[in-house]
C-alpha cells in the first residue's frame, strides 16, 4: 500500500470523544483519512451496550467522511502492566481485556493492533527470577493473542518500545530480542510501534539509528517533535521544528534506508491542558499534517 499519513486518537480524549466530531476533525480540518483508534476512547472494561453503540458509531462516522481504522493500540489510561502484572489473576483478566479489545478492532477493520510490551514493578524488576518468570509469562500472553488475532483475521500485533529498562524494548537489541522469542511460536506475526521520538536508552538517543534498523518491522510509525532526551510529543510547528530534532526529511531517509515500504505514519501529539494551549490544538494538528504531507502525499 505504500506510505500512508494518518493520526493516533490520543488528541481526541476528553476533548473531542464524539465520534462524529473527531472524525470531522481528522478529514475535514487535517485532511487526513487513517486512524488509530486508541482505548481511551473504546475500552473493553466498559459495558457491552456502551461499547456496542460507540463502536456502530464509529462505524457510521468513518464511513460518512471516508475514514480507515486501521490500527487499534492501549493509550495512556492503559499505560500500566498488564501481561506483566505481578499477579496471576490480574495478568488473566488483561489477557482477556485484550482479548475484547481485538473483538472490538476487528469490528472497526483493523488490520493490527498493539500496546506495549508489558510494565514490571521494581520488585518484579529488581530481583532476576521475578524478572525472568514474568517475562516468560509476557511472550506466553503475547503468543496466545497472536493466536487469536489470527483467527480474527488480524494482519499482526504491534507493540511500542518504551522508555526505561522496566517498561521493555528500551534498546534496538532488546527490541528485537522480544520479537524473536514472541514469534518463535505465534499466529500471526509481533512486529514494531516504533515512535521517532523514542530513542531512551542513554546509549542509543539519536532517533534515526532506531528508524533505520527498525522501521521495516514496523507497520505503524508514531510521529512527533521532540528534543533530544525527551519524548514531547509536540506538534510540527514552525516554533517546534526550529528546536526539535525531528524532520520529515531525515525520517523518510531513514526508513527508506530501513527497507520499509508499507507503514502508516500516524502523528501522536499531546497537547496538556494549559491556558497557552487548549486553544491552538486543531490549528498545530494542521500545521503538522501541513509539514510531513511533502512527504507523505497519501
């Protein structure tokens, strides 16, 4: 399919939830027709007559202003451990919340659907036999998914590397390492999230290693400006881009030099709830859809 450009709906929570509104938003005002719908805005712990009329909304939404779901991924509300859980009942209930989770991005058509890898705690983190029970029981909890997602009909699963040792994939090698020991035995394959503005390791800071050795495992790009030693998740602005590290250029250098040829790019732009910009969020949303479609036409 080529190069797509499109958005993570993690904008859109507690500001534009409606979707007839953000899906307004992402084709009328950003000129944009992918999404990747995040559990914020859908979660599977809700009840099923609530989620069963958000997801015919949806549908009805992206299919009025021409809009693909293509990906569906956890969002900051479920930035927490879940398959690396300390306890057993809590690692099956996840288990089965993304379980649900796939139902409900099957029913949207996506064609992946991710998260992070799993959190340990630091008592998990700190004492190696914890440390390797639980990331055992980790790649068992992602094998079994990607046996379901198979079923469904799923393309892949997708996860994100994170930002410190407890939160996994914090290294290029450690990355792959999980893909590897994951897809020893799957359904369909573990692949990448990768975020241009994730690179936390203090060895391996500069983004565009991260791109190059990584992009063509990833069906799913996160963009964002940052700065070095930070995840920003700024918008592209002329303001940001002066300062930031990240340019559409060097991106699409790098990810050709990766191999990739298939991915969505889907902008993950936060914007805190502050006087100076609760105001400007659809107008940098803009600008940034403005900057990378140089690049990135579809």
């Amino acid at each position: 399919m080529g190069y797509r450009l499109g958005i993570n709906l993690g904008f859109a929570v507690n500001k534009y939830t409606e979707p007839e509104v953000w899906s307004r938003i992402v084709r009328e005002d950003l000129g944009l027709c992918y999404v990747q719908v995040v559990a914020d805005l859908l979660n599977p712990f809700w009840p099923r007559e609530y989620i069963d009329d958000q997801l015919r909304r949806i549908r009805s939404a992206v299919k009025e202003y021409g809009i693909t779901v293509e990906s569906i991924f956890t969002g900051a509300f479920t930035r927490v451990n879940h398959l690396m859980n300390p306890d057993e009942a809590a690692r099956k209930f996840w288990l089965d919340w993304f379980k649900r989770f796939l139902d409900m991005g099957r029913s949207l058509e996506a064609k992946n659907a991710g998260s992070h890898f799993g959190i340990m705690t630091f008592d998990t983190y700190n004492d190696p036999q914890k440390r390797k029970f639980i990331l055992d029981e980790a790649v068992k909890g992602w094998q079994e998914l990607s046996f379901y997602a198979e079923d469904l009909g799923y393309d892949c699963l997708i996860f994100e590397p994170m930002s410190v040792p407890r939160e996994m994939a914090n290294t290029v090698e450690e990355t792959r390492e999980l893909l590897d020991a994951v897809n020893a035995r799957c359904g369909v394959p573990l692949k990448v999230c990768l975020d241009v503005g994730h690179a936390p390791h203090p060895s391996q800071r500069d983004p565009y290693p991260w791109i190059e050795a990584l992009a063509a495992r990833s069906p799913v790009i996160h963009l964002q400006q940052t700065v070095l030693h930070k995840s920003n998740h700024a918008p592209f602005t002329a303001g940001t881009n002066r300062t930031g590290i990240i340019t559409r250029e060097k991106v699409m250098d790098a990810v050709k030099k990766s191999g990739c040829t298939d991915a969505l790019f889907a902008f993950e732009i936060s914007h805190r709830e502050h006087w100076d910009t609760d105001s400007c969020i659809i107008e940098d949303l803009k600008e940034s859809a403005a900057y990378f479609r140089p690049v990135i036409p579809e």
